[in-house]
C-alpha cells in the first residue's frame, strides 16, 4: 500500500474493528503473538486451523509481513498509522454528523461550508463516508481521488464519484446515487 501511495488508512495494521455490509467485525485477539495465541490453545488441548494463504509469497501480505520482521521500525509505523486512523474516524465522526443529513429517500444533504473548514484530511474521510453509504458500496473510493472532488464542491462545482452524483443546491450539496446505479 505504500508503493501504491495509500495515506494514513491504508498503513494502518489491520483494525480491531471495522463494518462490512452492515456486519460489525470484532477481532479481539490482534493484540496477542501468534505464538502466544498458539501456546495458549495448545495448553486448553485446542486445535486450530492454519490458512495456506497465509505463507504463499504471491500475496503482498506475506510478503509485507516477512519485511515487518526484517526491518522492526515498519511495524511501529503501522501501529502509529492505526492510532492516526482512529483519530481520523472519530473527528470524521464528528464532522459528518455536523455536516450531513442523510435523508429517507436515499440521498444525503452536505453543508459544503463545513467541509471547506474542516482540515482536508478530515473533510476528504468525511466525504469518502458519504460517498459509501449513498452509493451504496463497501469498499471505499481512491482517497485521491475524493481529494480531487472535494477541492471541486467546495469551489461550488458538482462532480461524480463512486456511483454518486454531488451538486450544489444552494448553501448545500446534494449527494445522489447515480441513476445507473
């Protein structure tokens, strides 16, 4: 993720939580070594399953992780990158419940002035929330290119990202699903 030029979100490690298609997913053994993990289950006489994906070399995982080993200071990266993540989701949070109301119909109402104040890294997550949930997609849009659109809506221009068309209605801006979608 980094030789593709991913922020903050993407160094992070994997988080302890995340939502995918409405499902909370909790992973609450993070924290522990394998080996500890392994150590513990094997003194409860418990088995567990190893999945084969998790050493084959044509993954960037495997291979990420093998440098983790060799090089210790990209894994205090990616725990820092994490703690930065969180801190952006919970000011995301926060701006997206001032700056958007969602609406019944589907479409979501934006207060463009709130955006623009709003420093660009949390602004463009904020964006990149609405984009998710009026589109109705699980997987995030390119941060760069919500960065783009966000520098266009708060010149008042509209724009279209991720299945969603963004036009400006007087102080504020309407995101709406794109009709092919």
């Amino acid at each position: 993720r980094l030789a593709r030029g991913s922020g903050p979100r993407g160094l992070a490690a994997m988080a302890a939580t995340s939502e995918q298609a409405g499902v909370r997913i909790l992973r609450p053994l993070l924290v522990f070594p394998k080996a500890r993990l392994e150590a513990t289950l094997k003194f409860r006489g418990q088995s567990w399953v190893h999945d084969p994906s998790n050493t084959d070399r044509q993954f960037a995982r495997v291979r990420a992780r093998a440098a983790i080993t060799q090089i210790p200071c990209l894994n205090d990266a990616a725990e820092s990158r994490g703690r930065a993540r969180a801190g952006m989701d919970t000011l995301s949070a926060s701006l997206l419940g001032r700056a958007a109301r969602f609406e019944p119909a589907g479409f979501c109402r934006l207060d463009h002035a709130k955006l623009r104040l709003a420093p660009p890294e949390i602004a463009t997550a904020t964006l990149a929330s609405v984009l998710i949930a009026v589109g109705g997609r699980s997987v995030p849009p390119e941060t760069k290119a919500v960065a783009r659109l966000l520098a266009r809506l708060v010149q008042g221009l509209s724009g279209t990202l991720h299945g969603v068309s963004l036009v400006p209605s007087g102080r504020e801006m309407l995101a709406v699903r794109e009709a092919r979608n």
